[in-house]
C-alpha cells in the first residue's frame, strides 16, 4: 500500500499545549517525510528531523521525547553512536524506535541494552505507527503526574487516537500478530514452578521437608526433533495456523542450553518462526516475565545473546521430565 493515498484524520491540535517532542534522522528522504506526517499526526512536534549524519558528529544535540532513528545498516561509527543515544535516552527517560534490517539486526541490538528500545526490523508502515503509539504510552506513563488534569486527559486520549489510526493501518496493509500499544501489557505472566518437596524420617519419630532433585534438561536431540516436527506442519497447512512463537524460542533455547551453545538475537527470530519485529516484541515480553535473559558477549560488547534464565530451564526440566518417555511421540 503506497503511504501517499492514505489520509487520517490528525489530532495533532489536540495537543498544541503539551510539551511532546520528537527527533527522527533517517537518511532516506521519502522515509523521514513519511515519519514526520505520521508523528505530528500522532500530535507530537518533531523538534528536529536529519539524516543519520547528524548522529555522528561531535555535537552533543538534545533529545526529544521520543526518538524515531532509521538504522538498515550499522559500521563501527554508527554502532558507537547508537550506544551514546542510548545511554542518553535511558539518562533522560526517552522513548527510542530503532528501525533496521535482518543483516544489521545482531550489532543492533547489541548497542541497545540500556533505555528499552523498541527495535523494528524491516517494518511496515503500520508496525512503525504501533511502535510510535507504545512510545507515546510511555511518554503519557512518564508525564502523568506533572500534568495539569487538562493536558493528562489530551495526552490519554492522543494515546488512545493513535491506537486506532495504527489499527487502521494494520488492516490496510498486513495481518500482525500484534497490536496492543502498551509495552508494559505482557501477553503472559510467568511464575516458576513451586518447588517440589518430599517427606523425609527426621530420626526423632516425625517428617521433615527436603527439596527434590531438579530434574536435568532434555536430550538436545530429542527438543531438535520436535522442533522439526513443529516446522514440518507448515508443509501442509498455513504456518500462520500455528504459530507459537514463545514456545517456539523456549524449544530452541532448551536446545541450545543443553548443547552448551549460544543464540543470537537473529537466529532466535527465526527459530520463533513470526517476522522478526513480532519476535523481537515477544523477546521484550519473555524478558520481562523473566523467561529470558540477554548475555553479553566477552569478546565482542557490541554484541549479545539471549539464553533462559535458570527459572525458565528449571521449568522445562520439569516439563519435560513429566512428559518422560512420551515425549519423542509428540508433535
């Protein structure tokens, strides 16, 4: 769908007395037009939209509220750069969208480890449009308490707008998976398995408790099993029809924790089988549920990998040890 035949309606004076800036750099001019129509639609004012360029020099430019930053390839240069916003963005409290690519998506995501970027890759207008509301949600959880009662009920309701023009726009163009706004909404809620305990005699005529043995992870060969058995239903049926991806990502990693191996940002994307930004939105989730956690790489700082946490491989330690020896029948 071509952006230039879509119009929606803007509430952009809605909030011409709220303090919400913007700063975009993106070197592709269609895009950066493209940003700035959908940001002051989205009523913010968009104190200054460059090109990348502008990241790279030595002068130290304020940031605005939120920041829309178009990445689709990263050297050593814009790698650093990125880690400085970073920072600043997570010291000032910003809201920082970095779109890029499946190539650059490693290095990417290996900079971005302090302010909670949202982190596209690839996407459609309407997937940079929900970004933009759950950046605009944050900005609203951030500023509500230094509002005038006013100003907090156009803020909420600039929130809630933007949530249905990215509506609108996700129908027009692709099915996503997602399309709430808020990143604190976690589609799941995760609590460790309560810890198995058995009756022991205590010598003096009476029980006492002792913690049961955890049980070891899985044959890594029988999870790749599974795994392929999963993937092998999309030769016959629409893979949307399936799709899981967090239980997809807690296979994979199952896999690789027991196979003493590292997953990268990218390769866990794949293994989720969902396009890249859903994956990377479903990892922020697992993350914050405590099911996953990011692992910097000792000889590299500008990467990073992602891993279970030690909850999440006791959990499926025990899954599987209750599935026993069915577990190879199992598709």
């Amino acid at each position: 769908m071509s952006s230039a035949n879509f119009a929606y309606a803007t509430p952009a004076n809605d909030a011409a007395g709220l303090p919400l800036s913007l700063s975009l750099y993106a070197d592709r001019a269609h895009l950066r037009a493209q940003l700035r129509d959908d940001a002051e639609a989205a009523g913010f004012r968009v104190a200054e939209a460059g090109g990348i360029d502008a990241l790279l020099e030595g002068e130290v430019r304020p940031l605005g509220e939120v920041v829309l930053l178009d990445c689709p390839e990263a050297d050593g240069a814009m790698l650093a750069a990125l880690a400085r916003i970073d920072m600043r963005a997570a010291h000032c409290g910003a809201q920082l969208v970095v779109s890029t690519t499946v190539g650059a998506l490693d290095d990417v995501f290996g900079c971005l480890d302090q302010s909670g970027a949202q982190i596209l890759v690839d996407p459609s207008r309407a997937e940079r449009v929900i970004a933009l509301g759950r950046a605009l949600a944050g900005v609203a959880q951030l500023k509500l308490r230094e509002l005038s009662e006013e100003d907090r009920l156009v803020l909420l309701r600039l929130t809630d707008q933007v949530g249905q023009i990215a509506q609108r726009l996700e129908r027009l163009e692709r099915p996503l998976e997602e399309s709430g706004l808020s990143g604190s909404e976690s589609a799941f809620r995760f609590e460790s398995p309560r810890p198995a305990f058995a009756a022991a005699p205590s010598g003096d005529g009476g029980d006492r408790l002792i913690r049961a043995t955890r049980p070891a992870l899985p044959d890594p060969r029988l999870v790749r099993r599974i795994i392929r058995q999963r993937q092998l239903r999309a030769r016959f049926f629409d893979g949307d029809l399936f799709a899981d991806p967090a239980w997809d990502m807690l296979l994979d990693l199952t896999a690789a924790r027991a196979e003493h191996t590292r997953v990268s940002v990218t390769s866990l994307c794949i293994a989720s089988g969902v396009p890249p930004t859903t994956a990377l939105r479903w990892i922020g989730q697992m993350t914050e549920a405590g099911l996953l956690e990011r692992v910097e790489d000792e000889t590299d700082r500008r990467r990073a990998f992602i891993a279970l946490t030690d909850k999440a491989a006791d959990g499926m330690a025990r899954y599987f040890a209750e599935l026993g020896s069915h577990a190879a029948r199992l598709v």
